[in-house]
C-alpha cells in the first residue's frame, strides 16, 4: 500500500501567530492600519453551518493552537466564508477534483462554509501577506492551494507530500482566529497515486490531511485516525479527527477583524 509521510507546515501559522501581524492593544479599529483589511468582510451575526454531531465517545486529537485559556482551539470564525484559490500550475489529471472533493467533505464535517475563488497565479512563499489587496481587494487573502514540483519545494524531495497552516490574528481581548492560511501539494506524488486504481480515494485522503491542519488538527499518534503523520489505508477522518474536527467548526465569531 501507498504510505507516505505528512508534515504540516507549522512555519505558515507559527510565524504570524507571535509576528507583527497580531495587534495586541488599542481599538478594534485595525481597518485604520493598511495592512489589514476592514474589520467584519463578509461576517454574518451568527454561524453560517453546523458540524456534523461528533462520534460517541470520541477519539483522540490535538490542535496547532490554543486560546489563551490552554483548552480551545483557535479555529477559523464560523460566522463568515472560507475562500480560497488554486494555483493551477502543474495539476496532476484529476488533481481539481480532488481538492472540489476534500473541500467539500471538511465543509461537511466542521460545518465550516468554503467558496472557491478560482484560479490564480499567486505563488507559494513562507512569508505570504495575510492582506493583498492589490491582488484579492479589501478582505484578508484567501487560502491558497498550490501544486508544486520539487524544484519548488524542497520538501518533496522526501517522503513529504503535502504542507498546510493557517495565520491567526488577533486583537486585544477576543479570541485568535484564522483568517487565512496555505496548502502546497506534491504535484509528481499526487500524479502517481491518481494513476493507481483507486488512487482518487487515497489522494482525497491526503488532501483532507491537509485541510485537517488548515483548520486546525495537529498531528496525533493514533495511527488510526487521518491526522496520524503518515496516510496509509485510510480513506477518510476517523473518530479522533471528526471530534476535532467539530470543536474546529464552533470558534467565536470575532466581526472586529
Ligand atoms: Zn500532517
């Protein structure tokens, strides 16, 4: 069986979780600044889905980050649409389906609303602005999804085959949240695994691994459940993943940012 490694590329979030992006005092009033888009693009007064109810009892799962109170995740705000965008470049046959697919399965389980924005030609860096307004107008970027060669990313020159995070920010006083975030793919490695009958199953499932960390999973080491680093038989979240999965889906609506 295909078994291949995930790495979540913690650098994506982590570097603009504690960076200059995250306003720690004054007003809510960061629409003033130009690096942040007006506060409440798009925010609805209440959620715009519903998880799908958790399995009984559960399972193990860990989140890429915390609120202050060390208990709930940061996630993204329920209250608004996830965009995102592709970067065509180098898709394998098949590869927009499954991303379509992944896509639509995690809006499912988080209730989580996603809108695919289309095409673009952004290209992938480790130092993305969370605000481009030149390119995507007045609101934070959207996600972006990327099919790279090795050339590209050095990290598929491994076992390595995906990389995911998403930036929270915050403003004084509310909780963190994700407002945009980063999905590079393995172009060569997905090309294979969609050429192996049945592939499409097992690329969907690397593909929700990776959504996994663009809403906020960590890894587990349950190999049992997706968020396991390596993918291998499994097709789909497991308990531990769909319980997480859930709290992810019930963040704070912050209209502020
Ligand atoms: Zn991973």
């Amino acid at each position: 069986m295909l078994s291949v490694a995930l790495v979540i590329g913690l650098s994506i979030g982590a570097a603009h979780l504690a960076g200059p992006r995250t306003p720690t005092d004054g007003p809510p009033a960061v629409s003033q600044a130009a690096t942040y888009p007006t506060p409440g693009i798009e925010a609805a007064d209440e959620p715009l889905g519903t998880p799908a109810p958790a399995p009984p009892g559960g399972g193990v799962h860990e989140f890429v980050a915390l609120q202050d109170d060390g208990v709930t995740p940061v996630s993204y705000d329920p209250c608004r649409p996830i965009h995102y965008v592709v970067r065509p470049d180098n898709a394998p046959d098949g590869g927009s389906q499954v991303i379509r697919d992944a896509v639509a399965r995690v809006s499912e389980v988080t209730g989580l609303q996603f809108v695919f924005d289309g095409p673009t030609d952004e290209a992938s860096t480790g130092s993305r602005p969370l605000y481009q307004p030149d390119r995507y107008g007045d609101r934070w970027a959207p996600v972006l999804i990327t099919w790279q060669t090795e050339a590209e990313n050095a990290e598929f020159l491994s076992d390595t085959v995906g990389e995911a995070g998403s930036a929270a920010v915050t403003i004084s006083g509310e909780p963190k949240v994700f407002v945009s975030g980063v999905v590079d793919l393995d172009a060569a490695a997905f090309a294979g695994f969609l050429a192996e009958p049945d592939g499409g199953a097992f690329a969907r499932a690397v593909v929700l691994h990776e959504l996994g960390h663009l809403v906020g999973l960590d890894h587990v080491a349950d190999p049992d459940q997706l968020m396991y680093p390596e993918t291998r038989n499994a097709v789909d979240f497991a308990s531990g993943d769909l319980a997480g999965l859930a709290r992810l889906g019930v963040g704070t609506c912050v209209p502020h940012l």
